[in-house]
C-alpha cells in the first residue's frame, strides 16, 4: 500500500479527531450555556432534548405528550450503544420519551457522532454552522468511518479536501495553523495503525448487523434499482421514503435539497425536522413539467444551493458565500421561492434578445479574424528586415491576439448553443421556483457577453506600432574603466502594468515579515516571511503549501522549476528547496560574516553579505567577491554584466559592474523614497520598490530614464521580482498585501 495514500489517510483522521471534534465541542457547550443550562447534564435530561433524541432511536412510537412533534424516521441514526449512554429507562414501561431520564455525564463523554447528531437536533445553529456540520460528518463517515483499507488516493484527497478546508474555517478561522501544522506532518505509522484498528472494530460491528438482518444486499439492490425505473417512467413518482419501507404511495410534493419524491405524511415529518425544515419543497407537477430546467446544485463546486444573494440576484451554494459573497446579503434560498414575483415571458424576450446579440457579436469577430489575419501578413513582410527580437515580440503579440479571437469566437458559438437549448427547453415556465436558476445561467451569459464585447472593442484599435519601432535605443559601450557592455534596453517611456493576480497573506503566529519574494511560473509566486519563520507557495486562487524553515529567510530566488533557492538569516546559510519531495537540501554556500539578499541568473548566484558581494555557481562555488561595500543596501539584482542594488539611507540606486565599479547611481527624491527590493529585466532595465513613496519605478539600463509604474496601490512595498521569460512583476509589502503585473 503507498505510503502517501496512507499519510493522507492519516491527515484527515487526524483533522476530524484533533481540529473538527474540538470545535464541536466547544459549540455544543455555549449553547447549553446560552439556553441558560446550568451543566450539559441539565441540557440533556431537558424534556424537549429527550423528546428529539428519543425519535432518533425508536420508529413508529407516538408519544403521550408533545404528540403534535413525534417523528417517525425511516432510518435510526442514534445506536443502542449512543442511547445507552445517553439515557436511563425509569420504573415503568410506558413507551414514550417521558419513561427516560438521562444519565449523569458530561460533553466529554461524548463521541464524534454522537455529539454530530446533538448538534444537528438539539442545538440552534445558523444556516453556515449547519451546512458546514452536516458536510463534516459526512466527510467523517465517507473517508474514515467505512475506510477499512486505511488510504486514501490523490485523487480522491483532492476531491474534498478544500471543502473540508472551507467548512473548518467557516466554523473557526483561526484553524487555518492547525491545519497547514496537520498537512505538514511527516507521516506516523503508529498513528495508522490506531485509527485502522478502530476502522477494524466499526467494520465488525457493520457486518454483524448486516449479517443479522439476513437480508441478500445485491437482490435489495436489484429491487430498488426496478422500483427507480419504474418511478423515472411515470408522471406521478411514488413517495421515497414510503418506498424504502415497502409502501407504494404516490408523491405530491418534491424536495430540491434531497432531490426525492415525497407524499403528504412525508412531507408533515420532512418539514418538522430541525435539520430538513429548511429545504425547499414544491409541488411534484412543477417538478414533471420543468425538471430540464432545474438546477439545485452549483455547477462550480458541485454542491447544493441552499443561500440567494440578494446583492447580485442569484443562488449560492456554501462554497460560492465563503469565496466571494461574505460581504453581500445572504437569505435561505427557500424563502425567496416563496416570495418572489418572476415573469415568464418577459425573461423568455430577454434571452431571446441575448441570443441576437451573441450571434451579431460572433458575426462581428468572425470578419474581424479576417481583417487581422491581413494584417499579420502584412506587419510580417513590414518587420522582415527589423531586428529579430522586436519582431518576435511584434508577432507574438498578434498571435496573442489572433488565438484571443479564436477563443472569443468559440465561446460566442457555446453561448449561442447553450442559449438555444434553454429556448428549446423553455415550453411556457411559470412557475416562480426555477427562476433562480435560469435567471443565473442568464446572467452569466450576458456577463460574459459583455466582458467579451469589452475586450474585442480593445482588439479593433489595432497594435501600437509605434511603441515597438521605437522601442530599440542605439547600442551603447560603457565606459573603458569599467569594462562593461550595457545591452540594448527598452524605452521605458513606453512601460505599463496590467494587475494579473492579488495575493492576500493570511497573519501567522507572529507578525508578517515579507521580505524575499519570487515568482515561480505565470501565476505562482513564493513569499519568504521572516516573522514566522516560513516559505509560503500561494497561486491565483489561493495557498498551494507552507513550508516551515529552521531560522529566519532573508530573500529567496528560483533556480527552476522544482528548485528554489533561501538564504537563511541566523544559519547565514543558503539552502535548496525541493518543490517535488518538498524538502530541503543539504546547504551549498555558508558565510561566517552574516548573509542577506540573493539573486540568479544565467546559471550564477549573486550574494548579499556583510562585507560586500560573493559570485557563485549553481552549485555553492565561490566565483569572484567584491569587498567593502557599504552598509544599509540588503538586496541585490543581477543583470547581464551588473549588479545593482539600492541603498535605502540615501535615496539611492546603484548599478556597478562584476568588479564593483560603479557604472552609474540614480538618486532622485521627488520620485524615490527608502528604495529596497530590486529586480531587473532581459533588457537591464531595474524595477525598484519604495517603501517610503510607496511607488515602483522602473530605471533605464543606462541609468539615465525613469518611470513611475505603481503608485499606491501597495503600501510600503518593500519586496520585488520580475520574471524575464513571461515578463511578470511581483511586488509585496511586508504584512503581506501583494499583487502580479504583466509588464507590456
């Protein structure tokens, strides 16, 4: 069996046993506190907490009292062992929950699945809590309870485990560290091999009832899968439920949270229940009539919808309210159905304008295709003779352009099919229970519709050809002294920044402390946090791994695509980490004096310390040093024959060559302000960070140009890195804010 398997067998018993079973406990006591309870003794032998848990373990038993609230179960989710446990039978032998008094115990008594179902029948939760409570125990019942094999796959883990991460931190977000602690864990085959043993004796105990039931589970298969046929082929399903218990009565209502038939008495139980009361039901002849249409579950994550959005007009499951509508008003999606007011004509003649549309935009872009298609031939034969480079990036940029509009075209033609197909499928809607979801896939169409038509307005203005005839600068040989060749460079003039990705680091234990940054491919980017002793890999939607270090980072560069490189502050070390095995290797370069900033490039390192600057190879041997370099200039850069570097006391910028003569120093404090982070691109342009001006400037390789790029929008921007292949910029501020640009 693969020991990874195993591991993540282990990561998520031990999320459930040491982060889920606390905070369950935890809930289930401030609502004994708050329903005024002196002890959970005190809550448990209540009348009503015994009236709900009694119906929880005995079927088709009405009781003396209450009666008006006795529910009857298809299936007993509270054991004989639980209810032992719970509760004492008294002196004599009427049948009903108030024959029970419970026995003298407390929370800790308790086990997971007990306390699961306290909470979800005893305890009033918010529709978050409950949501995210349900989907826990059956996280907890799917992947532990029947894992009898002890694994679980890639696959599998990746499947569930961010909802599982979503639903922790909806009930506590402060176990974001317990479970990033918890992933990290190596794994401990001692604490395999218990949770397989309490694996072994659940599993004994469900063959023992199965056995006992004596029932042939492939021939009550066969039977149930005959009974479902027979309902998907008739207009009047028969009731689930009733079903499961041999009953064949026919359905009046439907359920849209468990998708199944229901009948009247169903319907009474169904609604009565704490933890279904606030699914949505709907009369079954709506149901046969509109099933094509409806859509309960969210196609995004796969879940059901349970919220509506009133600030933008749409479902929401509990995935899409804990990423992007935390701020907005929230209601129980089942209270807007009973409300709400919804044309069906009105909203058909608005789609079937939306369909006009996208086909005259489509139309649009197919004749637009042809007119840039001329174009590129053309600017291919004006660009023969230019310089190959400018022509590349010319070129590339048209076959962006050309590969955008073929995108656009066949996104128009899937709006235009899907569009269609919700005509076809119309057939007179009026019922106000699937407005939410046509309305919803309406308004992505014509979102999307106008995002699209935004972006093909852009794509008719054409390319600036003048930015790149003008972007080459003459070549320009450096001084004699200094023996440096300075590249030809772009003209910064023409430089501008495109936001691609924002990047929100969550507190640790300690205060943020970013000060190395690096970026890893188009949108993954590593952060070094020299306050809590961490690397932190994130991408575009969010953290991919936190890596814990044994000391401070001082600055951290990328070597490739599986290896980067950290210089470690107190160890005055730099070591490798290995993204495959997420290890790290044995140190390559040790400096007694103190190290600091680091840079690659061109197979080389260049290193910040005490004295001055060490050149390195790959593998940690010393090239060449300069020596006695001033104090206050922690991080460096590399070009292609310079270093350059910013001292942050004097307002100013350095650029010296390999010997560490100066080649030039810009300092202009109108504009720059405590520059620190520093980075440069193909050309030996230098992008510098001010933390004071809170600003990003971008020199000319000659030392002669600047440009303000970024004003503002990262505050005390202190860490920076440019990508030379893709042309992408990262900026960070120290607590963490940090954003990606395209640099164009």
């Amino acid at each position: 069996m693969d020991k990874e398997d195993q591991r993540r067998f282990v990561v998520i018993g031990t999320v459930i046993l040491e982060v889920v079973e606390p905070l369950l406990k935890q809930r289930l006591e401030n609502d004994v506190q708050s329903h005024g309870f002196k002890s959970f003794y005190d809550f448990i032998n209540s009348p009503p907490t015994i009236h709900i848990l009694f119906h929880l373990r005995h079927r088709n038993t009405w009781c003396c009292k209450d009666e008006l609230y006795c529910r009857n179960f298809s299936t007993l989710p509270l054991n004989y062992q639980q209810w032992d446990l719970l509760y004492q039978e008294k002196a004599s032998h009427h049948n009903c929950h108030c024959n029970y008094k419970a026995n003298s115990l407390h929370v800790d008594d308790l086990d997971i699945s007990l306390m699961f179902l306290i909470l979800l029948n005893c305890c009033k939760l918010t529709s978050f809590e409950e949501t995210c409570i349900v989907k826990l125990r059956q996280f907890k019942q799917d992947y532990l309870s029947v894992n009898t094999k002890g694994a679980i796959t890639q696959n599998e883990y990746n499947s569930f485990w961010k909802e599982l991460e979503a639903c922790v931190q909806q009930l506590d977000t402060s176990k974001q560290e317990d479970l990033v602690r918890i992933v990290n864990r190596p794994f401990d085959e001692n604490l395999h091999k218990t949770y397989m043993q309490i694996l072994v004796d659940i599993s004994g105990v469900f063959q023992q009832r199965v056995s006992t039931r004596g029932i042939d589970i492939q021939k009550e298969m066969q039977v149930q899968e005959e009974k479902q046929d027979e309902e998907n082929k008739s207009t009047n399903p028969l009731c689930k439920s009733c079903s499961f218990r041999n009953w064949n009565l026919l359905a009046s209502k439907w359920c849209l949270q468990c998708e199944e038939a229901l009948c009247d008495t169903c319907v009474q139980h169904h609604t009565a229940s704490k933890m279904l009361r606030s699914h949505g039901v709907v009369p079954i002849k709506e149901y046969v009539e509109h099933k094509n249409l409806i859509k309960s579950f969210c196609g995004k994550h796969e879940m059901i919808f349970q919220f509506f959005c009133e600030s933008h007009s749409i479902p929401l499951c509990i995935k899409c309210v804990s990423e992007k509508h935390q701020a907005c008003d929230i209601a129980p999606i089942v209270e807007k159905i009973n409300v709400s007011t919804w044309s069906a004509e009105s909203e058909f003649e608005k789609v079937q304008k939306l369909l006009q549309n996208i086909q005259l935009l489509r139309n649009s872009v197919t004749k637009q295709q042809d007119s840039e298609e001329k174009e590129r031939r053309k600017m291919d034969e004006s660009l023969a003779k230019a310089f190959v480079d400018i022509k590349t990036r010319v070129l590339d940029e048209m076959n962006d352009r050309k590969r955008r509009a073929e995108e656009i075209s066949m996104k128009l033609l899937l709006q235009e099919k899907a569009i269609d197909s919700i005509l076809r499928d119309w057939q007179g809607v009026s019922a106000n229970t699937w407005m939410f979801s046509i309305n919803n896939d309406v308004k992505e169409h014509e979102n999307m519709y106008l995002e699209l038509a935004k972006e093909i307005k852009t794509m008719s203005n054409g390319i600036d050809i003048d930015k790149w005839k003008n972007s080459v600068t003459s070549f320009r040989i450096g001084s004699t002294a200094s023996h440096c060749d300075i590249q030809s460079s772009l003209n910064i003039k023409h430089l501008q920044l495109k936001e691609v990705a924002n990047f929100e680091i969550l507190k640790g234990s300690n205060e943020n402390q970013i000060f190395g940054c690096a970026i890893l491919s188009r949108k993954e980017v590593c952060f070094a946090d020299r306050g809590n002793n961490r690397l932190i890999l994130m991408n575009s939607k969010g953290y991919q791994k936190i890596v814990k270090l044994p000391c401070s980072p001082a600055d951290v560069t990328v070597l490739s695509a599986t290896k980067i490189a950290v210089s470690l502050m107190e160890m005055r070390t730099i070591v490798i980490l290995n993204t495959e095995k997420w290890t790290l290797e044995s140190p390559i370069f040790k400096e007694e004096k103190g190290i600091a900033g680091l840079s690659f490039y061109q197979d080389q390192f260049v290193v910040r310390t005490e004295s001055g600057y060490v050149f390195l190879t790959q593998k940690g041997k010393v090239i060449s040093k300069i020596e006695n370099i001033g104090p206050k200039m922690p991080y460096v850069a590399m070009a292609n024959k310079t270093i350059c570097m910013a001292k942050w006391d004097e307002n100013e910028v350095q650029c010296r060559d390999f010997t560490g003569k100066k080649v030039w120093v810009y300092k202009k404090e109108s504009v720059l302000k405590t520059p620190n982070g520093v980075c440069t691109d193909r050309d030996g342009n230098v992008f510098v960070a001010g933390s004071k001006t809170n600003n990003v400037i971008v020199i000319s390789a000659d030392g002669k140009q600047s440009k303000e790029l970024l004003k503002g929008q990262i505050i005390f921007p202190i860490a920076i890195d440019f990508d030379k292949e893709v042309r992408n910029l990262l900026v960070c501020s120290a607590t963490g804010n940090a954003k990606l640009f395209a640099v164009y």
